[in-house]
C-alpha cells in the first residue's frame, strides 16, 4: 500500500511509520544545508572572488565538490592534518551520500513496525537490501550537522575567534554515529 503524505493525519497510519517519515524529512532537508555548506566551502578554500566562486561552482555535486577540495589541498600544500580532516569528511559523506540517493532513487517498504527496506538491483543483478529505522536516520542527521560543523571549521577556522574555534575543536572530535547497515 503506498500511502500519500496527505494520509499522515489519518488514524490508518502508526506512530512508527509517522516517525519514519518525519526522520525522513529531516534527513532530507539536513543533508540539503550540507551540499550547500560543501559549495561554500569550495568556494572560500578556492579563493576567489565570491562571484566568481559561485558562477564556476554553482552546479558541483558532492563528489565533484570533494575531489576539487583535494585538489585545492594538493595546489595549496595543505598540512598532512588538514587532509587528514578532509578525507575523513569524504568518506562520512560518501556514506551519507550513498543512503540518501538509495532511499531517493528506490525509495523503501515497511518491513515491520521500526524497520524499512530499500532494494535495488546492485551492479551484476542481485539484489541489494538496506534496512534502515528511524533512528539509523537521526544518525545520519547527527552526522549532517557534524559535517556541517566540520566544513566550516575547515573553511573558517583559521579566522574564529580563540574560544570559536575551541569550541569547534571539541565538537569536531565527536565520533560518527551512521554506520551504514549491514
């Protein structure tokens, strides 16, 4: 049965399913503010005037955006910590990346009352099954915000003000949350 946001208020649907969608929509929308965080990124660390910056950037998805940061890293002499930083924000958002086009491009079922599916046909033509709960999504946006704070330390920290940028440090040591399922 597919179910039309218009049915959220109708008594047919459970609080599960209510909470599902609602982590849903904040993964959506939070990992939204992080592609537009990544271009800004992009756009101050490649040191341009702003609009230049965004006329040449303005269409960068997330992987184009990730490979010209290591390539800004390579021109820039980045410190061997510094790309350290930015590989590990390339890898967290290649998962978070991956989970948001799965659940865009092959949406998912319910499959009891706190987990759903989404299955799709992997490269070779077996299926692939992700299972996935309301609260392996508010990881996710956990994570979102974490990068979100991580872009900016790596774009601005070097202009915060000392107890900014210590408090971004502190954050910044936070461990990920969103394991992708297994």
């Amino acid at each position: 049965m597919t179910i039309m946001p218009a049915d959220l208020s109708e008594p047919t649907v459970s609080a599960s399913t209510r909470a599902y969608w609602e982590m849903l929509g904040r993964f959506v929308a939070a990992f939204t503010e992080t592609e537009k965080n990544l271009r800004a990124t992009l756009w101050r660390l490649a040191d341009m005037p702003t609009a230049t910056a965004q006329a040449v950037f303005a269409t960068v998805q997330i992987d184009a955006a990730m490979n010209a940061l290591r390539r800004i890293a390579e021109a820039q002499q980045w410190t061997r910590e510094r790309r350290a930083e930015l590989e590990a924000l390339s890898h967290q958002l290649g998962r978070l990346l991956k989970l948001r086009n799965d659940l865009i491009h092959f949406g998912a079922i319910v499959e009891d009352a706190e987990h759903y599916t989404v299955i799709h046909d992997a490269t070779g033509g077996r299926a692939q099954i992700v299972r996935l709960s309301p609260s392996l999504l508010a990881d996710a946006v956990t994570d979102l915000a974490l990068v979100d704070l991580r872009l900016t330390l790596l774009a601005f920290g070097d202009e915060m003000p000392a107890l900014t940028r210590a408090s971004f440090d502190r954050e910044r040591r936070r461990s990920w949350r969103y394991k992708p399922p297994a």
